[in-house]
C-alpha cells in the first residue's frame, strides 16, 4: 500500500510540472502581453513598458520567465501583473468565497441524484421513471446561463429582493442574524442553478446502474431468500452499484474552480472561478497560471483519491 501510494505521488509530482510547462507555454504565445493591455494610454512611453517588461522579467526567454515563476510560486512571493499584489493571497480570499457555493451545490447534487435515480430504476417505466427522465434531459439540455437569467427574473418579480452578489448592500451594520440570513439568501439561488445539470446527469447514471445491477444473479437469489425489497436495494444493489461514483467523488475537487466560472459571473459572485475569468480579460498571466496549476493539482489529487478508495471499496482491487 505505501509503496502504491509514493509511486502514485511521485507519478503525479512530475506529470504535474509537465502540465505547468504546457499551460505556461500555451498562455505565453497567446497574442499580446501585460504591458499592451492599454497601449492607447498617451502617459505609457516605451521607456515605461520597457521598465515593466524588466520588472516582470519578461524580456528574459520563455524557459527562465518559467523559472522565475516557478520560484515565486514556491516562495509565495509571486505578484499580480494587474495590482502587483501578491497572487496566494488573492486566490485564497476568492477560494473562500468559491468554497460555501461549491459545497452548497455539491450536497444539493449528491442528496436528490441518489433518491431519484434508485426510485427510478426501481418504478421503471412508471409516471414517476417517465417524468424523471423528461425532466432531466430538459435541464440537461437548456443551458445552465439561460435558466440563472430566467431564475434571477422570477425571484426578483416574486420576491422583489437583490440576489446579485454575495450580500445585500447596505447590510453592513445589520444585525447578525440579519446578515446571515441576507448571506444565505443570496447563497441558495446560485447553488440550486449550478446543481440543476449536475442532478439531472448524475441522476440518470446512477439508474443506469441501478438497473444493470438489479439484473444480477445475487440480486434474485437474495429476493428468493425472501429479503425485504428495502434490503435487497439498498443494502446489495446500492453498495454494488455505487463503485463506478468513486471515479466521480475524486473528480469533486477540481469542480471548486471550474465549475463556478460561468454561474461567478452571472451572479457577480467574487469567487475563484470568476477571479481567473478577469485574470484572463486583463492578460493577468500569474493569476492565471496559478489557478490552472491549482486546478492541475486538484484534478491529480483527486484521481489519487479514487485510487484510494476503489481498493478500499472493492477487496477485489489490490494495488499491486
């Protein structure tokens, strides 16, 4: 087990310092660098733009601007080129921010998928199988953006009250339990819009497997035994069938960054999501790359994790 996991961990360390060459290579041939953003400013001279190149070391070659951000990233001394405030900090205010939004959506996804796909694959071809299933390939469907609009449009018409942002403004000097509550209001439409897609596809593969599972051979001998259907579901299928979700458990992680950018910015929420969307905009290339080499440790770490638990679920799977 311990040799697995240094082999896997070293595997992992490498791959992702090849990743970070790519993506570093990738977003400096992009047209266009820092010191252009505003080239039509009448106070920018050349001597400014040549000062800023030299500050940033982007007259070096492209594999020395590599290590000089490879080592301010270690040492956390690396700087914004937008405000030339420090990158961790900055990303790591915004993390907190992504991180209420990204668990919110998560348990929402994970706590309705599960009841509705087993309850479908059992009643199958029932109303309640046929209604699941039109209902979840329309939300598959419409776009995530087009139903934020539509949802902030209602709630504004029913409710008449701001869901834009993370607080209301004015709310400052409220009481707590007034901010609170202001904060968790703001906080479900946003959650419930991003889950929508995620419980409509998780919720068809988990009757997918439900029904492969019930198929089975253990699955009639334990219903001839005479076993309550509750424990013939959820005590044999269920555990059998839930094996495939561990590969999608390990992929939760990387969804703190990429799952959030589109729903960030309809809702004006100050996440990481949309921290790389503006970083990206002002050709802010610290910010940017060390979001995707976050992104590139979290992917690797999950798939470390699903590792992990496929032997820890399964004694069938040894890690040799």
């Amino acid at each position: 087990m311990w040799v697995f996991l240094l082999r896997a961990i070293l595997q992992r360390l490498v791959l992702l310092v090849v990743i970070s060459m790519i993506a570093f290579s990738i977003v400096h041939l992009a047209p266009g660098e820092p010191s252009e953003v505003d080239p039509a400013n009448p106070r920018m001279k050349p001597e400014d733009i040549a000062r800023i190149r030299a500050a940033f070391h982007l007259d070096e070659p492209l594999s020395v601007q590599y290590v000089y951000w490879l080592r301010d990233l270690a040492t956390g001394e690396l700087k914004s080129f937008k405000d030339s405030q420090p990158v961790l900090p900055k990303i790591w205010r915004r993390f907190l921010n992504s991180l209420p939004l990204f668990i919110c959506a998560t348990l929402i996804v994970w706590s309705l998928s599960f009841p509705t796909g087993i309850q479908a694959a059992i009643q199958r071809g029932s109303p309640f199988d046929r209604t699941t299933t039109f209902v979840a390939y329309a939300f598959i469907s419409i776009p995530g953006f087009f139903l934020s609009y539509l949802a902030i449009q209602w709630v504004v018409d029913l409710f008449n009250v701001p869901i834009i942002g993370m607080r209301t403004f004015g709310m400052e000097n409220a009481q707590p339990a007034f901010r609170w509550m202001d904060r968790l209001w703001h906080l479900v439409v946003p959650s419930v819009m991003s889950a929508i897609a995620g419980i409509a596809i998780l919720s068809r593969y988990v009757r997918s497997q439900m029904l492969e599972v019930v198929r089975q051979d253990y699955v009639r001998t334990a219903r001839a035994k005479g076993l309550p259907e509750e424990s013939v579901i959820y005590r044999h299928a269920l555990r059998n069938a839930l094996l495939p979700f561990v590969t999608m458990f390990g992929f939760l992680l990387p969804g703190l960054i990429g799952g959030s950018v589109i729903f960030e910015q309809i809702f004006a929420w100050p996440g990481l999501g949309r921290l790389g969307y503006e970083a990206i905009l002002a050709r802010d290339f610290p910010v940017i790359l060390t979001i995707n080499f976050i992104a590139a440790t979290l992917t690797l770490a999950g798939t470390l994790v699903s590792d992990i638990l496929y032997a820890v679920a399964d004694p069938r799977i040894r890690l040799q």
